[in-house]
C-alpha cells in the first residue's frame, strides 16, 4: 500500500502545494480522496498513470476539493478507459457533477456511477472495506476510512507436525475453517496467525467533534487537515493542536496533517504546536509518499 500526497494546500494554493488530493494505491488500485485543482498534472508529475484512478472518494464539494475532477474524466477519456470510475461522495454530488458535466464540452466521456453516501461501510471486496463518517463542515462533508481485510498466514511450524506443508487444504485453513489432514485435526487457532489489516483514516475540513474520535480509534494512519493555529482557530476547520488531539485521544499510531492555510509560509509552527500534544506526528507536502 502506498499513500502519496499530490496537493496539501487549503482553499487557496501556493508556489508549493497544490490543491486537496491523496492518492492511495492499494495492489495496483488506485483511490482518489478529492481531485482538487491541477490534481491530473500532480500525478502526470509523479509518474501515476490517471488510468490507475478506480475510485474518487469527495469529501464535499467546495472548489478547492473537486475542480480537478473534470480534468480526470477529460483524461480518462482520452485514454481510451474501458472501465467504470466509480465516484462516491455526500448528498447532492450526482446534481453536483452533473452541474459541471453540462458546464463543458468533452468528446470522450467515460462509464461513471455517481452514489451518494452518508455514513457506515459502503464498498467492500475479498481485499478491503471502505466506510464514511459525516463530518461537520458549512458543506455535506465525510470522513473516509480505508480498512484492509485481515489475513491469515500459514503457521507452517505447526502444519509441519502433521507433515503438512505444500496442499490445496491450505486454502481452507486460510479461509478461517479447520481442517482435517491425514487424520489430525487441525483448527484454524492453531495453523494459523492472524495478520491484522491496516486501517487509514481521511478527516478532512470540519469543526472539531469528539463522535470523530470513534471513527479513527486504533487507525494505523489518521491523515487530517491540520489547517490553523489555534491563534487563528475558525470553526469551520481543525487547527494542528485539535488534529493532534484527535490522534492522542483516539490511540491511532500516526497522524500526517495536510491542507494547510496560505497564510503559513512556514509550518513550522502548526508542526511544533501538533508535535506537542501527539509526537508521532508528520507534515505532508506535495509528492510525499508514505508506503505501508
């Protein structure tokens, strides 16, 4: 799994950060978390084919967070993308796409399914799960947590007993369910160890409420905006210090702070006053990758 962060920026963008985007790839899958402005030439840039993008996650639907959009499905089209993208978001996004699907004129248009989502698990496969929060922002906004399924290995010091190494029987021992092998049982407890999936935790634009607290708890990752200091705190976002205590509070085991405010030349100060409250804390900045 590989997290790389293609624009860090807050409503407005700088000589340095682009606008809103992380990109997960996750066994050669790509999701989108936004498509903020110019988020297409940030992954031209990296070297991230955009026909890599599966899914968009929106957060909400302010500019700085999905101006980019038109953008992917323009290059998607002009790439020749067979597949459908799938773009999931808050209420009002399929009459908020639409609006700007009408707005120009694009000669390939791709496969797109629209769902509007609000809270609780709402994609999953054999590999990983994806569920929403909503958060509390002057837009519908949602929280998104990536949880990769758990897995099983084979505990071949055990299996070796029994002299069971290499057999299609695996599979079900893999698959949670004991198994019977030249007359020895053996139970899933003890042929295999339990690998925990990862969870990543994307809280983006909101005031700070402690039900938050309980979507993130225990994640591997919680990636959030860290936008303010709190000597210029505003409600409709979270400062360093409060992102930092979501992180302590909800016993995550690293918090990354992105969309920082233009007003910050440096972020040394929102690094300092995070770092304070949760130590295992990093800042984001464009094309940084984080491979888990």
């Amino acid at each position: 799994m590989k997290i790389t962060f293609l624009g860090t920026t807050a409503m407005v963008p700088t000589r340095e950060r682009n606008h809103s985007s992380i990109y997960l790839e996750y066994k050669g899958e790509g999701i989108l978390i936004d498509a903020g402005e110019g988020t297409q030439r940030q992954l031209r840039i990296k070297g991230i084919p955009v026909t890599k993008v599966k899914k968009i996650l929106i957060t909400h639907w302010h500019g700085d967070h999905v101006l980019g959009l038109l953008g992917i499905i323009q290059s998607l089209g002009a790439n020749h993308y067979t597949e459908t993208l799938n773009i999931f978001g808050p209420k009002g996004s399929k009459e908020y796409l639409n609006h700007l699907l009408k707005g120009v004129s694009i000669r390939h248009l791709i496969n797109l399914n629209v769902e509007e989502i609000s809270k609780g698990i709402f994609f999953k496969n054999e590999n990983y799960k994806l569920e929403a929060f909503p958060l509390k922002h002057s837009a519908s906004c949602l929280a998104y947590k990536f949880i990769e399924n758990d897995k099983r290995n084979i505990n071949l010091d055990y299996t070796k007993k029994f002299g069971l190494e290499k057999d299609p029987i695996l599979g079900k021992l893999q698959k949670g369910k004991d198994i019977v092998y030249d007359g020895h049982k053996i139970s899933v407890k003890q042929g295999t160890i339990l690998k925990k999936g990862k969870v990543i935790s994307f809280v983006i634009d909101t005031k700070y409420f402690k039900e938050i607290n309980k979507f993130v708890k225990d994640s591997d990752y919680l990636i959030s905006e860290g936008t303010l200091l709190e000597e210029h705190k505003n409600p409709e976002h979270l400062t360093a210090k409060e992102a930092a205590k979501m992180a302590k509070d909800s016993k995550v085991k690293n918090l990354i702070l992105t969309h920082f405010s233009q007003r910050y030349k440096s972020v040394d100060e929102l690094e300092k006053e995070a770092k304070a409250v949760f130590k295992n804390t990093k800042l984001a900045y464009d094309f940084m990758e984080i491979i888990i």
